[in-house]
C-alpha cells in the first residue's frame, strides 16, 4: 500500500529521506520530525539548511523555502545558543532588507512629489513649493527646484525619524537628502544653512548610532558645514545680527557644530583639536543656560514654556529682548494666520469653478491679472478654466465679443442648471451620502459646497434648514431599492461611485481641512535671507517650502500611475512637523541641546583619562563609549 505524503531526502547528521505529511507543513515540524529520527529530546539542537537557507523560522511552511520533491536537506546538530545567534543573523538580515525596501519607496515617492506640478498647487495631489526666507516664493530651474524640494523633504523625513528613535532608517533619509542636494547647482546653495544643517544633522545621527567607524570619516562634512555656515551667516555672524535685529536663534547649531568637531577629532587621534572644539562647545553651550528667574517672569507676562524659552534663548538671556521677540513673533504669527485664511477661502472659492481640460484648478495669478483690467470675475475665471490657465489665450476670448458673448451664455446656462439642481462642482459621491440620510438632492448641493464639500459641516448647513432640506420618501425608496438589490451588489451608478470614493476620502477624515492645509506656511526651516525682491538667490538664508496638502485624489485627471499614498503621507507629515511646526520659520532652531551638554562632558572626561594615562589612545580607548546618552 502506498504511504501517504512527500519524501524529502536528508543528508548530514541523518541520511535518507524523511516523509511529511505535505510542504505546506511548518518547518517547526519537520524539524521536531528529523529530531524524533535522530533520537534527540533538544530540537532546537537541530539545524536544517535546504537550497543554501537556514530553516530558522519554525512559523514559515516549507514552501516558504522553496522546499520541494527535488530538494535534499543537509542536516546538523549544534547548540541552542548557536541556532539563536543565526536566528538572530538571520532576522537582522530581514530587517535590513525591508528598511532598504522602504528607503527605495521613499525615495521614489519623494521624487514623484518633487517632479509634480509648478509649486502653486493646481492639482489634486501633494505639492511642494520653496520661499525664502520673507515667504516669497522662488524662481528656479526645474532642475534646481526638483533638487531642492527632494533635499528638503527628504532632511525633514530624516529628522523626523531620528526624533522617533529610529536611527537607522533616519541616516539612509539623510544619505538620500544629501545625494538630492548634489543635483542642485552650487550657485543656489550657496549663502543658505539648509545643506550645513544636514550635514550636521547626519554626523549627528552617527554618533547617536555609536558608529565610531563612520565618524573617522566625517570630517570632511563637518567642514564643508563650517564653510557653508560662514557663507550663509557671515565669519562672525555679522549677517545674522543684521537680518535679525540681536537676535540670534541659530546659537544652538554652533553648539552642536563644535561638539561634533570635538568628537571626530578625539576618534582621529587629535587631542589638542578635539580639547580646543569641546572647549567651545562647553562654552557656548553654557551661554543658552537659562535663567529660572526669567523664565518664571515671562512665565507670569502668559506666556508658555516652551516660547519663552525660545525667546531667552534666542535673545542671550535678555528679558526685555526676549519680551520683544515674543511680541515680534506673535505679530508674524497673526499675519500668517491672516495670510492662511485668504488662503482657505481662496481653496474653497476655486472649486466652484471646475477644473481645466487637463484636470488642474483655475489659476489665481493669471485671473487677478484679468480682473485687473476690468473683467467680471465669473467670466474671467471660466475663460481660464477653458484655456487650460493660459492667461493670453483667456485673454483673447474675453477680447474678442462673440466668444466673450457665448462664453456669458454658457455660464448662464450653467447658472440655470445650477437654480435648478444645486452647485454642480460638488463631489458627487457626498451627494449621494446625504440624499441616502434622506435630504433633498438640491439641497445635499447647496450645504456642500456652503461647507466647501465638508460632509460634518454640510449636514450643520441641512439641520439649519430644517424640514425643507428633508426627502423621506426618496430616502426610504432608495433604501428599499439597496435592500432588493443585496446591498452593495445592487448598487447603481451613483452609489458605486460612492463607494469607490470612500476609499480615497478615508484618507483625508484624519486629516486637516484641505483648504486649511494647503494654507500653511513655511513647511520646513529657515535662516538668515535677504529682502524678498532677491527671489532666484535668497542668500544667508534657508530655503523653506510651502506644502500644498492633498485633495481628493479620486478625482483627479492627471493620470499619474503608481503613487505611493502611504510614503507621499510620511513624507508629508514630517515636512509639516509635530502640531504644525512646518508653519514656524524658526523651528528648526529650537535644538534640544541637553543631549549635547552631556556628550561635551563625556568627551572632556575621557580626553583628560586619556592625558592621563600612558596606556590610553585617542582614537581607541573610548571606543565602547562613544555615543553618549
């Protein structure tokens, strides 16, 4: 009688075959099996290695490895410690393999939203765009421009990760950010901080890593920052002094700067430089000590911790520096909340126009150049959206009286649709949610786009209108129709599109109001610049960019294929910052420098134990130790 099962021939520590039910069993249970045939009680003393594999993982079934009739397994005996450490080997193999994995998604992700569109946000997907440091926008090369936005996006992705933890994942973003810097011409770089302060930002990451090897080799990087820091702010700060009235919020960089320089020098075997750097490091670092007594007084002006201690910081430790800065800063802060605002209702007030015949929004430059010279909005705005936002194109429509005259028809026509049915630019599948609760169709219309297609605050706009917004009957004949169909099998055209939709808009619940995101400010850091008329080469300054959020993506026409949702949204995240720091041009110089004060304290110890000591060398004896906390 033919056995049941598969043979799998065996070689090594037990030879012949050895019979199991089918590949699909574990490799946990042909080991227990091989163990049972060698007589063995310990089975994680059993080791198996088909086609050049450790069969390391007990949970993986067989065909997993690629286990077949054909293959022969080589077994072995060996110690549980010993099958732990290939575990181990094996597992640190696969994580480095899904973060490579992750770091290819990233970076294409990045590119695709670097390439994407101008920066003036005309489409449905995330965008970048780059300003200096008054918050104009900058004109560059669509070499530079894409270049530049992968850099930085990239840099704030890095930090973001490093501030997680994760220190590996953040010096591969680093790497990257600093490959993308490499595709933008010099002339560009030079006078701003953002390249110097990621080269600081991955020394940093490799002393965080313990990474004692890749630290003998950063001196380079840390002098190209020097040099490029000189240029942006000045051999002695005299440019930073000037743009910010005393100011001097970039103090903590040179902390960290010194230190670094101190640590590399120490592992080079060059005391007396690295003595001279963590010297300076200690010593501006006890300048942005603050006073507890300050901090209490502006505390009882109302002011919060963590702006005060900007403010001190910033300012020297002066109190009424510092009490000018806050009320400096908070006057800025009102006029980008003024700016968001015009921002917003510019978002909203766009949709009603429809897109162009390539899926973009209506441009507000080219249609405030039409209103001023006198044309009525609506016109001018639909004589663009038909021109594809070429403004002479509009321009020569509106000029000439027969077009002009069929385009009012047109809009009269859409006018009347409109009176009869509701705004026709709103998205139809919230439409169709709202006619679902039983409001009137007309109704759903109007109160979406009052709410600017908000379902929460159209259904605030239909509770206004009481029982006039209401449709029972079409409510209860639709739910019947739902029902007799089997649910969403039945579905018609209007609710397939619904629930088509539903996908793309889960994304977005979570997030901020489209409008209000696509507002914000300054995503990204910023330094010293110029006056905002210098817009090509804003120097002694930081490029920061504006990030123009997502909308529903579902219903754009750019037909561009294989976008990542998942790492356009991390990257995304970490240009806006944690409780929308993206917005503040100053974040990035608010530099938890504690961590550092305790590095400088590290290095001097072990530079004087190494002094000290006949046996001791620069550039090994602390090796264990690098790092700090």
């Amino acid at each position: 009688m033919e056995q049941e099962g598969v043979s799998i021939k065996v070689a090594g520590a037990l030879k012949g075959a050895v019979r199991v039910a089918s590949f699909d069993i574990s490799a946990g249970e042909l080991r227990a099996e091989v163990a049972r045939l060698l007589g063995v009680s310990d089975v994680s003393s059993v080791k198996m290695i088909a086609g050049g594999r450790n069969l390391l993982d007990d949970a993986k079934p067989l065909r997993a490895y690629n286990v077949t009739a054909s293959s022969r397994l080589l077994v072995t005996r060996g110690t549980a410690a010993h099958s732990a450490e290939l575990a181990g080997a094996e597992a640190a193999a696969g994580a480095e393999e899904a973060r490579a994995a992750k770091l290819e998604r990233l970076k294409a992700a990045a590119d695709r939203m670097a390439a994407r569109g101008d920066g003036r946000g005309l489409t449905d997907r995330y965008e970048f765009s780059l300003e200096n440091q008054a918050g104009t926008a900058l004109s560059l090369s669509d070499g530079d421009r894409r270049g530049l936005v992968l850099g930085l996006a990239l840099h704030d992705k890095g930090k973001a990760s490093m501030e997680a933890g994760e220190l590996q994942a953040a010096l591969g973003e680093l790497l990257l950010a600093e490959e993308s810097f490499g595709l933008v011409s010099p002339s560009v770089l030079e006078g701003v901080d953002n390249l110097a302060m990621l080269l600081l930002d991955i020394v940093w990451c490799c002393y965080k890593l313990r990474d004692v090897s890749r630290l003998g080799v950063c001196s380079e990087r840390l002098a190209q920052a020097r040099r490029m820091l000189a240029k942006a702010h000045g051999p002695h700060q005299e440019r930073l002094r000037l743009l910010h009235g005393g100011f001097s919020p970039e103090q903590a960089i040179y902390v960290r700067l010194e230190l670094l320089e101190g640590v590399v020098a120490f592992h080079s075997g060059e005391a007396s430089a690295a003595a001279a750097h963590l010297a300076a490091a200690q010593a501006r670092w006890q300048r942005l000590q603050l006073s507890p007594g300050a901090l209490l007084a502006l505390a009882e002006m109302g002011y919060a911790e963590q702006e005060a201690q900007r403010a001190l910081r910033f300012s020297g430790g002066d109190l009424a520096a510092a009490v000018d800065f806050l009320t400096e800063q908070r006057q800025r802060e009102q006029e980008r909340r003024a700016e968001r605002r015009k921002q917003r209702d510019w978002l909203r007030e766009r949709e009603a126009y429809g897109k162009t015949p390539s899926g973009k929004f209506v441009d507000q430059q080219p249609l405030q150049q039409l209103l001023q010279l006198g044309y009525e909005k609506g016109l001018a705005a639909e004589a663009l959206r038909a021109a594809d936002n070429d403004g002479q194109a509009a321009l020569d429509v509106l000029g000439d009286p027969v077009r002009r005259g069929a385009l009012q028809l047109a809009l009269i026509a859409q006018q009347m649709l409109e009176e009869e049915q509701g705004p026709q630019s709103v998205k139809a599948s919230r439409v169709w949610r709202l006619t679902a609760m039983g409001f009137k169709e007309k109704a759903a219309r109007i109160a979406l786009k009052a709410a600017g297609n908000s379902i929460e605050g159209a259904l605030e706009q239909l509770q206004a209108m009481g029982e006039d917004a209401c449709d029972p009957e079409a409510a209860v004949a639709r739910g019947e129709a739902a029902a007799a169909a089997g649910g969403d099998a039945g579905a018609g055209p209007s609710q397939q599109q619904a629930a088509g939709d539903d996908a793309a808009e889960a994304m977005q619940e979570d997030q901020p109001d489209a409008a209000a995101a696509a507002a914000q400010a300054a995503q990204g850091v910023e330094a010293a610049g110029v006056p905002a008329q210098e817009e090509a080469a804003p120097e002694g300054g930081r490029r920061r960019r504006r990030r123009s959020d997502r909308r529903d993506s579902s219903s754009s026409s750019s037909g561009e294929e294989g976008v990542d949702r998942e790492m356009e949204g991390e990257l995304v995240n970490a240009v806006r910052g944690k409780q929308g720091k993206g917005e503040d041009p100053l974040s990035a110089y608010d530099m938890d420098v504690s961590e550092d004060g305790e590095a400088i304290q590290l290095y001097l110890s072990l530079l004087a134990s190494a002094n000290g000591s006949s046996r001791a060398s620069g550039s090994s004896a602390p090796a264990a130790s690098a790092g700090g906390s």
